[in-house]
C-alpha cells in the first residue's frame, strides 16, 4: 500500500491470480469431461480462469485471446470507474449532508442564526410551543460541526415531538451560506447573542447579510439581540423596519433592580416567560366589545385579561377599568394556551363586603446592598433609582478597581455608597450587619479570573451570605444574577430565592416574541422606566385579611385601584410547594382563605413615592 496505486494493483493480480490459476487447473485435471490433450488442458485452465477473473476466456489463435483480454480489460475499467464515480457522487452528497452544506427545503420554519448559551432554551421553548401545532421546523445556522450541533441539541432539549431539528454548518455573515437555510421561506429569523459585548457589531454585519439574502417582497420576521446598548441603533438600523432588536445587558439589569424590592418577582416572570404554564397572549373578543374593561375583567374566568390592543395596533396595559372595549379591539390575556380563552355574558360573581379601600402608603426610605461589579452595574444602580423612594440609600462592596463612582448616574431619590472589599473573602461579609438592609443584590464579574466562570465568585458570596445569616439570625431577600442557569441548582441559598439568568432570561424572550410578535412591545412595556409594572402587593390592600372569597372579588378589588390582579403568592407554601407558593392565572370561580402574609400579583402602572415636603427631585 505504501508503493502507491500502481503497486497495490500489481500485488493485487499476483494474489488473485496465486489463488485462481491453481484452482481452475484442479478443477480441470479432475474433471472426466476434460480430454486427455494437455494443450486442451491448458486451454480448460485459461477459460477458467478468464471466466472467473472476467478475462474473456477465449481460446484459440494468439491474436483472438489477447484481443478478449483486452476487451475484457476495456469492460472492467469501464465498469469499474463507473461505480467509482457513483460512489464518489454518493460519498459526496453524504458528506455535504454530513457537514451541512446541502439547501434546506423547508417553508415556514423558524431560523436560529449563531450559537451561544441561549440556544438550547430557545429551541427547547419552541418545541414546547408547537406541541399542538403539527410538524414544524427549527432550522440551526452556525460556523459549527453539524454533527456536534446536533448531539449537543439532542442532548438538552431531549425528544422533540413532531418538531425536527434541522442544523447545518456555515458562517452567518456569509450570505452564500445564509441562501443554503432559506431565509426567505422562515416564518421567523432569530439571530442570537454573541459571549462578549464587544462581538455586537457581528450582529450587526449578520443583519446586513440577511437583508441582501433576502427579497423585500418576502420579508420573515426578524428578532435580534444585542448586549452593548451603543449597538442597538445600528442593528435596527440593519434589520429594517418591523424588526425588533433586544438588549440583553439593559433587560437584565431592569429585571434585577425590579426583582431587588420584590422578592418572588423571578418567580412570576419566570412563569409567564415559559411555555410550561400560563402565559400572555393577544385573542379575538368580539362578544366584548361596548364593555368596559372592569367587566372583561370578570368575564374570562379562565383567563385574566391584562390589557387591550386597539385596531390601530396601540398596546393599553391596565387601562382604566371604565375603558371602553371597542369593535375590532383584541384583549390581552394570560392564559394556560391560546385557545383556552372562554367568554362569559355574565361577569363571574364578587362579594363587596369583603373588599377595602386603601389607598398607597408612601413608601419609606430603603436601604440596599450590592455585592460585586460588573459592566450591568451601573444600569441596575439607575433603574434602582426609578423605582426606589426618596432618601434611600445604596452601599456597594467591590475590590478595588472594579467600581467606577463615574459610571454611575442617580437620581436625587438614592444615594449611592462605596466599599472596597472583595465580597468572596470571609472577612468582607462577616462585617456586614444585614438587618439594617432591605435587600441584598449579588453580581458575578464579567470574566473570572484564572479563566473561572463568573458565576463562580457569585456562589461563593452566597455560601457567605448565607453562613452569615445562620450566625448573626437575620435574613433578608437576596437577587442573584447568573450568567448560567445550571448554577442556580447548587446556589447555596433558601426555597423561592431570586434568580435573574441572564442566558436564560433572554432565550425566553426570544421564544415568546417569536411566537408572538405583539408581546415585544408587552415587554418593553413592563421593563421600561415610568410604564406598567408588575408588582407583589400585599393581599390585605385589596380584601379584609383573614375572609375566604374567590379571586373573581380580589379582580374587581384591583380593578377599582386601576390595577389587573393576574395571580398570588402564598408565603405559607413558599418553602414547599414545587412553585414556591406562586400562582399565576387561577380560575376566578376559586375560593380561598386570605391572610396578611399573602401577596396579590398585579399589573399596574408604575408610581414613584412622592417626595417628602420641602424635597426635590434636581
């Protein structure tokens, strides 16, 4: 083999040819047929072996059998390339199978541009959505093998159902590769974070090579994140109009400033994010048009209607509850799926006796800690001062170097401290007196040292914290922010702790919106500083503490204050129940006991506490 071609076809006649003429001449010497005439003998020997090796075999004049060798040579080399080129035509198309070179022929599908940690839960939550929706196609565009694409896929997401997974390899910018994934067939086209913020502008040349990969007549949908705000002006730019660009760092940082004054809220969004409960929806209610929003409120009881989409596509989150309901208006709903939405002539019964009036207590100055630093930072010590009260405080705990006083720029409602010290050294955390604090928010760095993940230092101020609230008996709500949802299974903390995942939070989202591209604005909406909000508020503000009424009475109770009850917390069943007490969605018809340390979930318009007299916001 090592003599190349040549010599493996010589040594190869040899070994045939040791084998086959030996063979025939026994076959011949002992055959009775055979005469006696050794040149007949001979003759019997060489038609043997022509016909064995496909030689011809013709006997005769020397001519007539060199002339059938040769023929029989043409025939074999014929018929030998032949099947090497069908083999080598068969090798190939495997190959380009194998490697993901081939063109998808798919129509309606959901394209998945890039690969990053956020994969797995968007496809994961995709194939959960299209449960009952028949087959489906999630087609995958990385500059990755296609066979470990789809090991790794079928490892995580497990058993996909009638949805295929279909992966094929390529780099995303190249709008050759983007043609071989039929962009302008997909019903959506989510392109995916990259790992480092400074990586954005990828996105953003992702984005340019889509628009010249596709017609403008057949524009999909087209979702796209980005983590560096300074990028998302060129991205929307890039994506064209209707297109919807995210900003993972800002989404983050608002969910953990929100999540820092309400413990539980990760809970709550966590549920509305998955496909695994009850989620928002935007339905058709044409049996409610010329009611008020108050009386649709009652009217779905299987459903808690949140919000109104008028004809001209405007989104209302909890409007008034005197709000006219007009024709061609859509409801807003959170619901177990998005035919399960039943109307009812008849609003479901409330009992007013049990309901309070109460108005908002001003809220007192807080005190907040933040453990770590990283580049969200100064965005969740912002949004912090939209929404704490005046005169609060925050005391920030970093080593050194990590904090930078100018990044940050605060309102007159908070004042922000520093402390320099490493908040996963003992020594750093056993000085904390966490009874003076009303919530504690804990950061991971941006990049480890010693190549560490950064959810690694997290967890071990965690196991601080949470050694120092066994020695000292304070506890306080503690929002951790987490690059890898995985972490959060060996979090040293207690039941129904706040989580804010960054990977998986934006996966979510993605997932949501592409199923349903109302629900961007939706969310925009209840991050967004000064917009609606969701909150926790204690059950006590809307019925008397200790009555047994349905959750139909808390409904009309929030629905008086301008607010939409969407669900409740039982604190008793917080450190039991598999969803930490948490339910999103119960039927309006369902009675209950409720006590002080209840918490009712609504949607609301956000308000700042006032003030105090003789201060100002400048």
């Amino acid at each position: 083999m090592a003599g190349g071609a040549a010599a493996l076809i010589g040594w190869l006649a040899v070994a045939c040819l040791a084998v086959v003429v030996p063979a025939s001449a026994v076959l011949v010497w002992t055959d009775d047929r055979t005469p006696d005439d050794p040149w007949a003998k001979a003759a019997a020997v060489w038609r043997s072996v022509g016909q064995t090796l496909r030689l011809g075999g013709e006997a005769g004049s020397p001519l007539r059998v060199a002339l059938s060798v040769l023929l029989a040579l043409v025939a074999l080399f014929y018929v030998s390339t032949l099947v090497s080129l069908i083999t080598a035509a068969i090798t190939e198309k495997l190959l380009a199978l194998r490697r993901g070179h081939s063109t998808v022929l798919e129509d309606g599908h959901t394209l998945v541009l890039g690969w990053s940690d956020q994969i797995f839960t968007v496809v994961a939550e995709i194939v959960e959505a299209d449960t009952d929706q028949g087959r489906r196609a999630v087609v995958v565009l990385a500059d990755r093998d296609k066979t470990d694409m789809e090991e790794e896929l079928r490892s995580e997401v497990g058993d996909t159902g009638g949805t295929r997974i279909i992966c094929r390899n390529g780099c995303p910018t190249d709008p050759a590769a983007l043609e071989r994934v039929s962009p302008d067939t997909a019903d959506t086209v989510l392109v995916l974070p990259r790992d480092e913020p400074d990586e954005d502008a990828e996105i953003v040349k992702n984005l340019l090579s889509l628009r010249a990969a596709i017609d403008d007549a057949c524009r999909p949908r087209i979702l796209a994140v980005v983590r560096d705000g300074r990028y998302r002006l060129a991205a929307t730019l890039a994506a064209g109009p209707g297109a919807v660009v995210l900003e993972i760092d800002d989404i983050t940082a608002r969910l953990v400033a929100q999540c820092a004054r309400q413990p539980g809220l990760s809970l709550v969004y966590q549920e509305l994010l998955d496909f695994a409960g009850d989620e928002f929806y935007v339905v058709d209610a044409p049996a409610q048009a010329g009611r008020a929003f108050g009386e649709v409120l009652r009217a779905c009881r299987t459903s808690c209607v949140v919000g109104i989409v008028g004809a001209d596509g405007v989104l209302r989150l909890a409007p008034p509850h005197d709000s006219p309901v007009r024709a061609g208006d859509r409801v807003v709903v959170i619901a177990e799926d998005d035919g399960t939405t039943v109307e009812d002539l008849e609003p479901a019964a409330v009992d007013a006796s049990v309901i309070v009036s109460r108005p908002p207590a001003e809220g007192r100055p807080e005190t907040l800690l933040l453990l770590g630093w990283n580049r969200r930072a100064h965005r969740i010590v912002g949004h912090l001062a939209d929404h704490v009260p005046p005169g609060s405080t925050l005391h920030v705990v970093a080593a050194e170097g990590e904090f930078t006083g100018a990044e940050v720029e605060v309102a007159a409602r908070l004042t922000v401290v520093l402390h320099t010290g490493d908040p996963t050294l003992p020594e750093t955390v056993n000085g904390l007196d966490l009874a003076a604090y009303d919530g504690v928010v804990v950061l991971g760095p941006d990049r480890a040292p010693c190549g560490g993940a950064p959810d690694d230092r997290a967890l071990v101020t965690l196991l601080l914290l949470r050694d120092l609230e066994r020695t000292s008996g304070s506890r306080t709500a503690v929002v951790t922010e987490m690059t890898d949802d995985r972490n959060r299974a060996i979090a040293p903390v207690g039941p129904g702790a706040d989580f804010v995942v960054s990977g998986k939070l934006v996966g979510l989202l993605m997932s949501q919106i592409s199923q349903n591209w109302h629900l961007a604005e939706l969310f925009e909406e209840l991050l967004a500083p000064g917009g609606s909000t969701i909150q926790l508020e204690p059950a006590g503000h809307y019925v008397r503490a200790g009555c047994r009424t349905s959750f139909a009475t808390v409904v009309e109770s929030a629905s008086r204050r301008g607010e939409c009850a969407i669900g409740y917390r039982c604190r008793d069943r917080a450190t039991t129940g598999p969803d930490h007490g948490v339910r999103v969605n119960p039927r309006k018809a369902d009675v209950r006991r409720w006590s002080e340390d209840d918490d009712v979930i609504v949607i609301t318009r956000r308000r700042l506490p006032p003030f105090p007299h003789g201060m100002s916001e400048t």
